[in-house]
C-alpha cells in the first residue's frame, strides 16, 4: 500500500491532479501492484448515433468526430471507443531511494476497443489521402500516432518534498489543466476542449503530448508549480518548447494560470487528389525525401501527409470551485480562457520532414500566417455530484477566430475563406453513474455548430452526437 501511494501521488502530480480522468487506479485498491509496479488500464466503448458525421474509424483515438468536421456529411450510427477516457493500459513504478525521494516511472499504451487497433490519428488521415470528403471515414490530426506508448513514457525523481521531475514524453502542464478544468474531464465525445487538442496542444493537437521533454511538477500547501522543456533532439531552437504552470488551491477554489511557446507546431491534414498524383515529381524535387517501405526513394501515400507549420504562443487561466450543498450534494463550476497566437515560423521546414508516428511532411505551408493568427477559446459548466454515485454535467465550449486573410479577402467576415474570422461554439449534457468501484454507465449528448470562417469548405454546419456507453476501470 506504501507503494501504491507514492505511485498515485506521482500520477496525480504528473496528470494534473485529476486521478478520475487520468484512469489511475485508487489508493483504497492494492490488487493490481506488486513491490511498488502498478498495472492500471481503461476500457471504454458506448454505441452513438450522429446527424451529420462521417463513418467510424478503426484508428483515430475517439473513433468518431463528435465536434462538426467539414466531411461531415450524413447520419452515422455504431460503436464508438474512448468517449468519456481514453482507453489505454499501462504501468507505473515506484521504488524508495532515500528519505522521500523515490525513483519513478509511468508508461501508456493507447488502444481503440471497438477494433482492437493501436490508437494512430495520423493513420486516418494517411488512408484518406487522395479521396473527397464525401466520401472519407473520420481523420482527424492527434498526438497519437500509432506509438507503442502513445500516453505517458518517463522516468525520473519524485519527492513529496521537493516535487517530480521525469524526463520522456509527457502530458504537458497545459493538457494537463484542461482535463482537471472542463467539467467532463476533457472528454471525447462531450467537449470540444478535450475532443480537439488545439486548446490542450496550445494551437496544434500534436502538441498535447511532446517528446523529448523534461517535466516539473511541484505542490506546497495552497500553491503548485509546473514546468515543461521540449529538447530539439538537435542544436538550435527548432522544434522546441517551453511551458510553465502556477496556481493555488483554498477552500473549494483552484485557480491556475499558463504559458505555453512551441517552435514548429505542426497541423497535419490529409493530401487531395492533384497532390497524391504530385508525389513522384516531389520526390525528384525534395530536399530529404524519405525511402517508402519499398526502399524506393519516394514518399509513399500510405504515410505522407500535407502540414502547416508554425510558432504558437500560448496564455490560459483557469478555475473551479466546489460548492456543498448539503443534502444537494456538491455543485462544481468549471471556467477557463486561452489566448492562442499563430505566427509563421522562424526556422521553416522542408517538404521531407519527420514528424510524430514516423510520418513524413510531402507538402509544407510555412507561410500560412503572414497576418498573425488569433484562436480565442472560452468554456464554463458544471458538474453536480447528487448523490456520491451520480453525476450530471453541463458544459459548454467557444472558439473565436480573427480575420488574418490578407489581399482580397483581407478583413472578411463571412466563409468565403478559413482566414475570415469565425466562430464554433459547442454544448453538452452527459450522466455518468458508478455501477460500482471500477464500472460506470452513461449517456449524454453534444450539439456542435460553426460560422463564417471556420465553416469554410463545410458540407454541414452543425452536428449532434448522443452517446451512451459503460467504462471498466482498474
């Protein structure tokens, strides 16, 4: 049990201090951990049914794009995996050093229930290219990319004293606040927020989790502090990060405020027909074009995919307060605001680029914000615990999006381009009840719908997806 605890202790640190979500197992449950190693997992599958959606995918993480997506085009019905937690298994270790320093290790598998399949966004997105987007199944850009350890893999100090510093791939401080500060712990299927890693990957999903990074995390009384370092791998400050975290807790109130600056943020897409049709003549022209499993030095289309690359600079702040209310039970409001920049970067790529999954860049645009971008993101609900087994949330989630179109379309405001200024705002209602410690049951519904310039190219404007669906946790 002594074990046990330093090991949640650490996962509570590393995670952002939202045990529930981050699928750890509790403190009162000893059975899966032996001399310190705690085996933990989640399984989380539901039935949904969409009014403007398209087909359910065997490798992106949430299966289906909840949140409306410009393919979305028809009803779709069928199994979805990871609606309220992703699923996933995985180890965390825990070994006594001195005084209260412990050596400390976490490592996370992603993997999608319905099909048995190893979580891979990137591969959605790779099997689509060259298809129109009527007739695609869901792709969307992620963090997950088919990695043996899609989630957590670090290891590193802990100390109640002193705090926790691990280095590896990690949830980032900013990542880790949007799941301790949305009202459905940053869930896929109910919340814009945690469906989509722009808010939680300081501008681009592929950021939500980084590689190479140093993470520190550390909580005194009232007060924590958080840090995070992305190494380039390489010299120089191409494709590095930095994030830094401090908030405080007091009677019910937690507050916490960000700042997040990526180099070299990466918005990974599909490739249309004319580009598929381009790659041979790339490849010809490339700087370092990649080998294809053939060992032809060509890109194959089964992993190249078109990016827009840039320098993102991040600010949040975000709060909840937990009310009692008696024989009510307990009212918890949740809020936040992030203020996210998009510039062109300073050190550009060349088509050839690796990214997250192994998958290659064939075509890069380092010039899609000649006039700064600005995302705005704003959210507030509630989660009300009525009795200790029963939750009923309400969440609602906002983006707002500047003009940063130049030339003809320079101010616009309608969706005649994706650079006009723009709109999407999202609500959810879900009920969650615990069957028992390690099995709950829910359902809930999420309506999506967006305007002017983040609707450009849309076949539909809004969507509404309910789910239910059950949860093993151990």
């Amino acid at each position: 049990m002594k074990g046990l605890g330093a090991v949640l202790t650490l996962a509570t640190c590393a995670g952002g201090g939202l045990v529930h979500a981050q699928g750890v197992p509790t403190a009162s449950d000893s059975s899966l951990t032996w001399k310190g190693v705690t085996l933990y997992g989640i399984v989380d599958i539901g039935l949904q049914y969409q009014t403007h959606g398209t087909p359910i995918s065997d490798y992106f993480p949430a299966g289906s794009a909840e949140p409306i997506q410009k393919n979305s085009n028809h009803s779709v019905f069928g199994v979805t995996p990871s609606n309220l937690s992703q699923s996933r298994i995985g180890l965390a270790g825990n070994e006594p050093i001195w005084g209260d320093f412990a050596g400390v290790f976490r490592l996370e598998t992603f993997f999608n229930p319905q099909s048995g399949e190893l979580s891979d966004g990137l591969k959605s997105l790779a099997l689509m290219n060259g298809r129109s987007l009527a007739y695609q199944t869901t792709n969307v850009d992620t963090s997950v990319a088919g990695q043996a350890f899609a989630g957590n893999a670090y290891a590193g100090l802990s100390s109640a004293t002193f705090g926790t510093l691990t280095f590896g791939r990690h949830t980032t401080p900013l990542a880790d606040g949007i799941s301790k500060y949305d009202p459905t712990g940053a869930s896929q299927a109910f919340s814009l927020i945690g469906f989509s890693g722009t808010t939680a990957g300081g501008g681009d999903t592929e950021d939500r989790r980084l590689d190479q990074s140093a993470k520190y995390t550390l909580k005194y009384d009232w007060l924590h502090l958080g840090g995070l370092y992305q190494f380039s791998g390489a010299r120089g400050s191409t494709n590095t990060a930095i994030q830094a975290t401090i908030g405080a807790e007091f009677a019910g109130l937690s507050v916490d405020a960000y700042y997040a600056k990526k180099y070299n943020a990466v918005a990974a897409a599909t490739l249309n027909a004319e580009q598929v049709s381009g790659l041979p003549t790339l490849c010809a022209t490339s700087v370092t074009p990649p080998a294809n499993p053939s060992g032809a030095n060509c890109y194959s289309p089964s992993n190249a995919l078109a990016g827009t690359v840039s320098d993102n600079t991040t600010g949040a702040i975000m709060a909840l307060y937990a009310l009692p209310t008696g024989s009510l039970g307990t009212l918890t409001f949740y809020g936040g605001w992030e203020h996210i920049k998009f510039a062109n970067p300073n050190n550009p790529y060349d088509p050839g680029q690796l990214i997250i999954g192994g998958y290659v860049l064939a075509y890069v645009n380092n010039a899609a914000y000649d006039k700064e971008k600005i995302l705005q993101v704003y959210w507030g609900g509630l989660k009300w615990t009525v009795l200790p087994d029963l939750d009923l949330i309400v969440d609602y989630n906002g983006y707002h999006q500047n003009s940063f179109a130049t030339g003809k379309h320079a101010g616009c405001t309608t969706n005649v381009a994706s650079q006009c200024s723009g709109t999407e705002n999202t609500i959810s209602f879900v009920v969650d009840y615990r069957l028992s410690k390690r099995f709950d049951g829910y359902v809930g519904t999420f309506y999506s719908t967006v305007n002017d310039g983040l609707a450009n190219d849309f076949l539909n404007t809004n969507t509404l997806a309910t789910t239910i669906g059950i949860r093993f946790k151990f």
